[in-house]
C-alpha cells in the first residue's frame, strides 16, 4: 500500500509539518483507531466481548459483509456503485439451495444431485452473469451505475422469490448416497479454529490486493476511476475494466451468499436485504472515496470490522435494533466527513494548472 | 507604457493597479495596471496564457488578486464574490455563456433574484414586461417565454447581455463574445456595443480575432507573460502593433531540427472529415489531408473552433470519422481502438491536461507508466523494478522537476505536469505523437523545454504533429506549417514565413461565415 499511501500523506494541506503529525496519524489511521475504540469500550461494557471464541464468531459475521464490501471496493474504486449485491447474494443462496436439492431432467427421467464444488461454481457463475448485465449496462449503454445497479437490485431479488416461491430452502446438508454433502463446510466448519467464512475472507481479500496492487488490470481501476478520459487516452480499456469489476463485484456477492447460506444451512429470498449499504458504508469508512480513485483492501476491511464488531457489540450490550441502526448511520457519517477533510482540496486542485478555462471545462462535462 | 494616461482622471471608473495572482508557484499576473474608460471600450490583447482570463475574473470578482488593489469610481474596493461585483455594477459574460437552456428567457435574466409578487410568489407579469423592455432596448425580437435553448448562439449573447443590464451594469466583461458567432450575429453583437456605449456603460472586451476587436475597441491594452506590456488609444495602433507586442520578440523557441534525416511519410491522413456531434450535416473536420515523415516536425496553426482539437482526436482514435484514412507507417489505423494505436506507435498527448492528460489521484510515477503497463508485466503481475526505472527514466529523459516518482501529480506546476504527460506517451515508444496544445497554460521556460523534447524526438526519426494558437510558436521548431480554418487546411508555409502571413490566412480577420 505504500505508493498509494504516500501520495495521501502529502495531500493533506497543512498537516505535513510536525506539529500537526498526531493529527495526521489520528485522521489516516481512523479505521484502525475507531476499531481498537470499539473493542475497548465493549469489554469494558461487557464481560463476555473480549474472548477469542466471541471474536471469531463476530468475525465470521464480518465476512459476510467484508466479501461484499470487497466487491464493491473495487466498484467504487472505478468510480461507480452497486446496489445488486445484497439481492445478489440471495440469489446466490437460492441457486445454491435449489441446485441441492437435484437439477431434474424430466424428458431424460433422471434428477442430478451436482457435487458441492460444482455448486459453488454455478453459483459464481450466477453472480458473474448479473455482474455482467450491470457492466454492460453502464459500459456500453451508458446507464448512470447508481439506476442500472437499482434495477438489478430488484430483478435478482425478483427471481429469487420466484424460484422458491418466497420460502426458504432448509434442507441444504446433501445426503451422502448422492454424494453432495459438504455445503455446510464454507460457513459451519472451522479450520485450526477458525471459522472457514473468515478463511474465504482473507482469501478473497489477498487476491484483491494483489490485483490491486501488482496487475496491470489494478492500475487500470485506479486510474479508471480517478480520470477515465484520461485513462481512455492513455490506452486503458476503460469499458472492459469497468464491466470487469462489476463482473467481480457479482462472483463476490455469490461467495458471500453461498457463506452466509452455510452458516445458517438455509437459503431464503429475502436474506441479505439493505446489505448493499452495509457494504457502500463499509468501503467509505475504510477511506475510499465515493468519487472513484482512492481506497484500499486493508481500510476495508478494517471498515468491514468497525461496522460488525459495533453491530454485535451493540446486540451483546443489549442496546435495542433501533438504537444499532442510529450508531451505525453516526458512524458512516463520520466517516464520511473525515474523507471529506482528508480528500479537500486534494486531489484536483485548479490552481495547479494554470489554464483557468480548465475547471470551467470539467464542471461542464 | 504612458500612452493611456493622456485621458482624465475622471474618465476612468474601473481600474486595477499593480495587482498580481499566483497559483501556487505559477505567477499568472505579475503586477498588472489596467483601466476602463467610461463608455468606451477597452480590448485586452494577449496569447493564451497571458493572464487574460485571470485579469477578468479578478475586474470581475471571481477571483481574489494576490496582492495589489481594484478601484471603481476612485475607491479601492474589495469584490466579494461576482455577486458582489454584480450588484456594484460589474457584470462578467463568460466565454461560455452561464444560462439555463432548459429556462426560459425571462426566467434566465431573473434567475436568483426574482421579483417577488403578493402572497409569496413571483411576479412573473412584472419579469415578463421587463423582459419585454430590455429586449426592446436591445432592438432583439426574442419572446420573454423562448426557451433558451433554442435561440441560436447570437441570440443567447444577448440574453447575456440583457441580463447584465438588468441589473444596471455599468461595466460589463465580455470575454470572447464573437468566438462561436457568424458574421450577421457579430454585426449585431458590434451594433449593441455601440449603443451601450452611448449609453455610458464601460466594455472590457477579449478577442482573439484582432482585426474585428479592431472594428469596436477605443483602448488596446496588452499582456504577455502576466504583464501588461502596451496600452494606447485605438488612433495609434494597428494590427502590426497589437501582434508585435503580443508575441513579443526576446524569447526564442527553437527552430527547426536540422542535421537528421527526414525519412518516409510516417502518418498520412488522407481526406478525414468528422462530423459535429450535434449536427452531424456539420463537418468540424471537413476533408482534410496531412502527411509528416519520420524526423519531422509540422505545426497545425488555428483558431478556437478551426477543428484542430477533433483532428488530433479523430487520428489517435477518440472521435469517429466518417470518411477518409489515417495510416502510420502504411498501417491502416482506421477501426482500431485507442490502446490499438497506441500499441501500433501513433500517440496523442491531448490539449486540455487535467481533463484528459492526467490522472489526479495517482502519483507521479504512476501517471508516467499508466500508458506503457505492458513494458514492466511480466505474466500476470508487474514488476516493481522495471516500473520504477521507466519512471526514473522519464523523469530525466523529459526534465521534470519532481520530489521522485511517489509524489502526488498536483505537486508539480503546470509545465512539469505537462512534461509528465508527454512523458508517459513517450515511453510507449511511439512512431509518430500528435500533441493538441502542448503549451497550453504553461510558462515560457517551460515551453522552450517542451519544444526542444520535440526537437530531440525528431532528431530520433519520431514524426511530430502539434497544434497551437500561438503564431509565435508556429516560426519555431516546425519543419512546416499548416493553417487550418473552419475544418479545412486554409494554408501551408514554410518555416521562413511570417506572423502576419499566418494570420491572416487563419481568417483572423472577418471570419468568413
């Protein structure tokens, strides 16, 4: 993260000198301070939060949105939205439950019970599709992403509700003479005691960090989202890259769906309602800006935790759902304004150019 | 210098003294006294990049002055906003013009202030009759109910105008009102002038076409480099005066690459027409044939709107053309995409640098190697050393003067950013490279700097395509030049013409619309 984090440092105005660097550390590393407070605070309010066995449960639930949050890291990153993955990942679910209980060949006369990892596949492949509807969508038929992706948002989670006629698939361990067990392994089984859903997490965040920071594919976000025209002229695919990170962001929702639905060895239509915000908030609270460009895998996830350790340390206080739903709108709004502070006047400024007709040209556009 | 200090004291009702604005370390106005005479009209002359702009915004209060003073009818004042300025009687008519197109006339001309009826409302009778009379005034046949989207360009400069007046404006800046009207509408534009003028009210004009700025204008004050380097009263100039204290002599930007071979044509652009967006019967670009050899070095000279920009753009593969081929090297370009010819070695660095040349939120180094990506992958991840050398080597190779490769892109003054974007299409290694402005809002050193890149590039057998809208550049470093007008080649000449031949080709003078 180091090129990316430099060029932060320096364009804050003002805080560069000594004197203001514990503010500087303070407002770079909020994420990661606002997490510690979280933790803090808790297990002072409550005997039973600070246990490695309650972090390791908090976390799985962390994964979930950290899954989707990455996908939308990398979205967001180009400069755009998406408003499907919380219906993606109840699609996912109910993909995945309905192909355990048997694909029916009716003119063969014969039910196939595919393999779990089969499952899997077709699932991403699910989550890959719509992906992709909403990128081409946005690349080629120049649909604002914020509309495309609200209209995905209501068709996934239109067919979900369609294919199980709104009830939810219980029955999802496999049955060993088919051979299809294991679908609980992604989110109820735990690998040197740590849950697998976690694992998945950190797997996926990897990747994302590698491509991020050492492919070709990474740089193309980067600057796809910071000045697309720019990048265009510079010979970067931009409409590839951008149907390509939703088509990423869509194959995320669907792990996350296929995790959530083997934590709770269920697959129901309605799951994952309103997670596209969680996700939105979690990216912005790990200081990636909204207008493309800036963010990284690390501050997301870290977002990712600050939401999920507070949602839970809330509902093991006993702090009522209402009172969850203030704190956690306070916080994004928070954190949104603490990027504001450190993004003024850092990217673009006008004064740089020295054509005064510049800024002029980009309000126009 | 004192020429202008002949009329009395009395005479002038705005004026700015010694004032001077810096961005950062560029100086774009370096102490500059200007004065507008009451009911006259005083043209400010200058090449882009002068301080033209920077001067108006401050007259006009859409920019605070560094330092030095802006006095109106004897007082020094200090604008608050263009709001401020406003409501003292000093109106700004943008280059592009600031109405809502989806609004009526009458709702443009109040808009922000309007005239409150009983019960809360707005009057819009009263709007509507005072619509009514300042179109009358201004002998305009515009119903107060026209969208303004549907007036034509002229006519939209009048509600401009009218809007200004209605709000008792006693100075009004117009900044290149003529640039996108037809002959009619600027005789039109000329006749309100006039009128306003007898009416007492001050113009400051800006003009890039000096022999109809001519045809209006009572004072003639220029700027070059940020300072105002003549002023005089219409009855001691001419055209010749304006460009030999616009473009000044001192400087010198090179000349042409001699020594090296000049060798096959290496992009031939053969009867390209491009259609406007809008209309697309239009042709911006209307059959035009340019060829460069390798080695050398041709400068495209026009003004605003002469289809320069979508030429450039056309040929590195931005905008669609509808007929016509571009080759490099014998390779047909046309259908390829952008990456495509840039893989095939025809590059453009583009005119407008912060909308299209660099990317704000990335480093330095990171802008520099955002075209040549490819050169340090190595399988699926790039490599980290390679990059790195690409970027030192670009930061030596074009001269820019940087903290190294990690600092932040809005760290650097214009001409280094600019560097940076030559640059970055330089190390793709290109065949040919098409630059739209390439001195566009950079200093003079600058410019020098940047010219000798393209010098050193021709000597190396790279064919150079640049454009400009400043003669003086044209008589440095290109082999040939090319003037462009209305979307054709109006003119070529070779590097021993002359200001004043390019301009006047150019159709400086009456556009012929």
């Amino acid at each position: 993260m180091s090129d990316i984090g430099a060029s932060r440092k320096a364009a804050i105005p003002g805080l560069t000198d000594g004197r203001f660097d514990i503010a500087r550390i303070l407002l770079e590393g909020r994420a990661f301070f606002a997490l510690i407070a979280i933790i803090v605070v808790f297990s002072i309010l409550s005997p039973v939060y600070f246990s490695l066995n309650n972090f390791l449960i908090m976390s799985s639930h962390v994964a979930i949105f950290g899954l989707l949050a990455i996908g939308m890291l990398l979205v967001i990153l180009t400069g755009g939205i998406d408003l499907s993955v919380g219906s993606v990942l109840a699609l996912a679910g109910v993909v995945a439950g309905a192909l355990m209980q048997g694909v029916a060949f009716e003119s063969f006369g014969f039910t196939a019970y595919p393999p779990v990892w089969v499952v899997a596949i077709l699932t991403c492949c699910v989550g890959a599709f719509v992906g992709l509807v909403n990128g081409v969508l946005i690349a080629f038929f120049k649909v604002p992403a914020f509309v495309a992706t609200l209209g995905l948002l209501y068709v996934a989670r239109g067919v979900a509700l369609l294919m199980t006629n709104g009830l939810t698939y219980n029955n999802l361990g496999g049955r060993e003479e088919l051979g299809n067990t294991g679908f609980d392994w992604l989110g109820f089984n735990r690998l040197f005691g740590v849950p697998i859903g976690v694992i998945v997490l950190a797997v996926v965040a990897v990747i994302a960090m590698l491509i991020l920071k050492r492919t070709a594919f990474g740089r193309w976000i980067y600057s796809t989202g910071g000045n697309a025209r720019a990048a265009e002229l510079s010979g970067v695919p931009v409409r590839g890259v951008t149907i390509a990170v939703y088509v990423l962001s869509g194959i995320c929702s669907a792990i996350a769906g296929l995790v959530l639905s083997s934590q709770l060895t269920s697959a129901g239509p309605t799951a994952g309602q309103t997670y596209e915000l969680t996700a939105i908030a979690a990216v912005v609270v790990g200081g990636a800006a909204l207008s493309g460009g800036r963010g990284r895998v690390g501050g997301t996830l870290l977002g990712a935790f600050v939401i999920g350790f507070l949602a839970d340390g809330l509902v093991i206080i006993g702090v009522s759902t209402y009172w969850q739903t203030v704190f956690t709108g306070a916080v994004i709004v928070l954190a949104v304004l603490l990027n504001s502070i450190q993004y003024r006047s850092g990217g673009r400024k006008p004064s740089g150019s020295g054509t005064p007709s510049s800024p002029q040209a980009k309000a126009k556009k | 210098m004192t020429a202008g200090r002949d009329h009395a004291i009395g005479d002038v009702v705005l004026s700015a003294r010694d004032v001077a604005k810096s961005f950062g370390n560029i100086h774009a106005l370096k102490g500059v006294n200007f004065d507008v005479h009451k009911g006259q009209v005083t043209t400010l002359f200058g090449e882009n990049g002068a301080g033209k702009s920077t001067l108006m915004k401050i007259l006009s209060g859409v920019m605070k002055p560094t330092s030095g003073e802006i006095i109106l009818d004897g007082e020094p004042v200090t604008f608050a906003s263009s709001t401020d300025a406003r409501d003292r009687g000093v109106s700004i008519i943008h280059q592009e013009l600031s109405l809502a197109p989806n609004l009526s006339v009458r709702d443009n001309i109040f808009m922000g202030r309007e005239i409150k009826g009983r019960a809360g409302g707005v009057d819009y009778a009263e709007e509507e009759r005072q619509t009514r009379l300042l179109m009358e005034e201004l002998e305009e046949d515009i119903h107060p109910l026209t969208m303004v989207e549907d007036l034509r360009l002229g006519q939209q400069q009048i509600v401009e105008i009218a809007r200004a007046l209605s709000v008792n404006s006693r100075i009004l800046i117009m900044d290149e009102p003529t640039s996108a009207l037809s002959a009619t509408e600027v005789e039109v534009l000329f006749s309100v002038i006039r009128d306003l003028k007898s009416r007492g009210v001050s113009i400051v004009y800006i003009s890039h076409h000096l022999e109809e700025a001519l045809q209006i204008t009572d004072h003639a004050v220029v700027l070059r480099d940020g300072s105002m380097t003549a002023r005089a009263p219409r009855a001691e100039i001419d055209l010749e005066w304006i460009v030999r204290n616009m473009v000044g002599e001192g400087f010198d930007l090179g000349s042409p690459p001699t020594g090296h071979e000049i060798g096959e044509a290496a992009l031939s652009i053969e009867n390209l027409c491009v259609p406007d967006k809008v209309n697309a019967e239009r042709l911006l670009v209307d059959d035009v044939s340019i060829e460069v050899k390798a080695g050398e070095i041709v400068c495209i000279y026009g003004l605003m709107g002469a289809g320069r920009t979508e030429l450039m753009e056309c040929v590195a593969g931005r905008l669609q053309e509808t007929s016509g081929t571009i080759r490099l090297n014998g390779r047909t370009m046309n259908g390829l995409s952008i990456a495509g010819r840039i893989a095939e070695g025809l590059v453009l660095v583009p005119e407008d640098r912060q909308r299209d040349g660099l990317v704000q939120t990335m480093s330095v180094g990171q802008n520099l190697s955002l075209a040549s990506i490819g050169a340090f992958t190595k399988g699926l991840f790039t490599s980290k050393k390679r990059e790195s050398d690409i970027v030192t080597g670009s930061i030596r190779n074009v001269h820019i003067k940087t903290d190294g490769g990690e600092a932040p892109i809005t760290s650097l003054s214009g001409g280094n950013q600019q560097k940076v974007v030559i640059g970055k299409m330089l190390a793709t290694e290109p065949k040919a490279v098409l630059l739209d402005e390439p001195s566009r809002g950079i200093d003079i050193g600058a410019k020098a700097e940047v010219f000798k890149l393209l010098a050193d590039g021709a000597r190396q057998g790279l064919a150079v395509l640049f454009t400009t809208s400043e003669v003086g550049e044209c008589l440095s470093i290109a082999h040939r030049i090319i003037v462009m007008s209305r979307g054709q080649i109006a003119a070529e000449f070779g590097p021993d013409t002359t200001k004043e031949a390019i301009m006047a080709a150019s159709g400086e003078s009456k556009a012929a619309a």
